[in-house]
C-alpha cells in the first residue's frame, strides 16, 4: 500500500472489527467491476462478507453480467453498509482469483436467514477475492437539503428532451424518498472501481441524474469530471436498477453545490429479467419462409 493511498485512509488488510461488520444477512451490499469498455458496472449481492483478513468472498444465485465482467478483469469495489441510520459503511478494492461450485462456503450462504427458507434459490457458485485496499469504518451524514433547493435544482439542470429514458420504474427508483443509492467510478490513481453512498442522489427528469455534495464532498471531489460511471437506485422490495453514464460537471444553488449525471445507458438488475433495457438491443424478425 502506498503513502499516497493511506494518507486517504486505505489500509491493505481488514481488522477484527472490519471482518464483524461485514457479517450480517441484512445490510447494503454492493459490488462494483468493470464492463469490457471500462465502465463501472454495479449490482446488489447480499450473499457477501469478509472471510479473513484478507479476502472476501460472495455467491451468485443467478446468471448476471458481473461475473462475467469479474472473471475478466478481475479489480472490484465493493461496499457494506448498515440498513439504518445512523448509517456506516466500508469501501473495499478487491481482484477476483477463483470460484467454486461446492464447499463450505456455498453450504455457509445457503443456511442464511436470507437463502434458508427459499426452496427455489440458491446460491450454486462462490466467488473468492483477495483483499487489495480497504477503508476503516465511515459515517455517512444526512446530508439533506431544503425541498426550496430540490425544486431550483430540477428547474435550472432539467434537459428539456423528449425522450423519457429511464422507465416508470427507474424513474420511480431515483425518485423516491426512501431508497439505496450510491455512485461508482474508476479510481484514476490505480483502476479499482470504489463505491460512494448518496441517499440525495434523483432524478431531475428521465435523462438526467444529479446528486447533492452535502455530504461525502472530499469523496465526490475526487471523480474526474467526465469520467464514466455507474449508480444504482433500489428499493426495500428488492427491485434495482443500474445507470450508466457521464458525470459532467459540479454547479451550484444558492452554495449547494451538486454533480450531473447524463443517462447513456440503464440495466435492470432484479429478476427475473435482468439486462439492459435502453438503449433496446435492436432485433432482427425470425426468418421462416424464403426462397433461392
């Protein structure tokens, strides 16, 4: 570990406290990894925890593109935080190293309070990661703003277009008051995704996202402005959706000051059906007759 990364808090290895906090079934558990563009990609996996001091582990109970995208750059963020204010959280870079279809592990996941009484899930394949950098214990502030301050947002970095992006769903998942979200973007300094938690964070319309530096500012400051990144709005009914797009810049309200987010792409990542639903992957008809 590097001077320059510890004098932002990083250590190489986690502690006994840091295994601990990990532990629990119900928690906010993201996994960030990277798409073959070299965009961050983000999904929930609650079927993770540090092992040791050293690595992580987490299961897969359904087919999706992070662990494609794991098994082929193998640098992740991942994020743990508490279900309730007043809210915790790690940060945690981490290289994927192998999987397994069997073992303690698998068995571990499956005899959860989450996985035990589910007779048609199951974990069936673990993911073992050594652990590269990993943040002590933050607080995460309110961080709220006036609703007078909400509204001069939405008015002045509205996009105007007609086009509606994000569904009613999505739209609905970055609006509501009460919800999970959090930003992740490549760290320039050595390509680790890292995950930052934004409870502000909405929609200013079905193009555009925006989010408030009132609290985690020094974090927010460090993504490059045009960077690509990845936000992931849930609910407590295990829907989720996954943004794709350009940050593009820092304004301000009255000293509030806010990034932007231009909405590229979106992913639906809750079953059943999970892929990306914009932009609509163009289809060809099926061919039944034709002729020489």
């Amino acid at each position: 570990m590097s001077e320059d990364k510890n004098k932002f808090g990083w250590g190489s290895e986690f502690s006994d406290e840091l295994i601990k906090f990990t532990q629990p079934d119900i928690m906010v558990k993201l996994v960030s990894t990277i798409d073959p563009r070299g965009w961050p990609h983000l999904t929930i996996i609650t079927s993770n925890r540090a092992k040791s001091k050293d690595q992580i582990v987490w299961g897969q109970f359904f087919a999706g593109t992070s662990k494609e995208y794991v098994q082929k750059n193998p640098k992740q963020g991942i994020f743990y935080m508490t279900p309730e204010a007043p809210f915790k959280f790690i940060q945690v870079k981490a290289d994927f190293t192998h999987a397994k279809n069997e073992g303690e592990d698998l068995e571990y996941f499956n005899q959860s309070d989450f996985f035990r009484y589910f007779t048609y899930i199951n974990v069936y394949k673990v993911f073992y990661n050594n652990v590269v950098a990993v943040t002590p214990i933050k607080a995460l502030p309110p961080g709220g703003i006036p609703r007078k301050l909400i509204k001069a947002i939405e008015k002045e970095a509205k996009t105007n277009l007609e086009e509606k992006r994000l569904n009613v769903i999505g739209y609905k998942l970055f609006t509501n008051k009460i919800g999970v979200r959090a930003i992740a973007y490549i760290d320039p300094f050595d390509g680790y995704p890292i995950i930052i938690p934004n409870l502000q964070l909405n929609a200013i319309d079905h193009n555009r996202l925006y989010f408030p530096l009132t609290a985690l500012k020094e974090d927010f400051l460090k993504i490059p402005v045009n960077s690509k990144v990845a936000v992931i709005g849930a609910n407590f009914d295990m829907a989720s959706q996954v943004v794709k797009g350009t940050f593009t810049s820092i304004q301000s309200v009255e000293n509030i000051e806010y990034g932007l987010i231009d909405i590229e792409e979106i992913y639906n990542s809750s079953p059943p059906i999970v892929g990306k639903i914009y932009p609509e992957i163009e289809t060809k008809p099926k061919v039944n007759n034709f002729t020489l």
